[in-house]
C-alpha cells in the first residue's frame, strides 16, 4: 500500500530525518519518502502489520502533527 501523509512542522533536514526513522522503525513500512518543501511524506507499507493511525503516532510522538 502506498499512503501520503501532511507533516506539519517539519522545518529542517533534521526534522525530515527524525519524521523518516520514526516511520521506517515500524514493522511493516517497506519505503519512506519525506518531501521537505511541500510537508509532504510519502509511506510504503504493509497494512497486514501497521495501521495509518499507528504511523501518524509515530510521527506525533516526535513533535509533529500528521494530518490525513
């Protein structure tokens, strides 16, 4: 499954670093594609084993808000 998530907050390298390993740290999630300029993050994963509601909390619990 392919999913496109808005990031909000995300300013810097750093922060698109973080958002990108909390995603990649979850089972299931095969490819991560972080879109800096546009607050954009692309997930490819496996909805056998991580939920969109599971990666949005991933991403919260580093500061962010995911939106969608």
């Amino acid at each position: 499954m392919d999913l496109t998530l808005e990031v909000n907050g995300m300013s810097c390298e750093h922060c698109e670093k973080t958002v990108k390993e909390s995603l990649e740290k979850l089972e299931g999630v095969h490819g991560v594609e972080v879109h800096l300029s546009s607050g954009k993050v692309d997930v490819m994963y496996d909805e056998a084993y991580v939920s969109k509601g599971m990666m949005k909390e991933a991403i919260e619990a580093q500061g962010y808000e995911a939106v969608g």
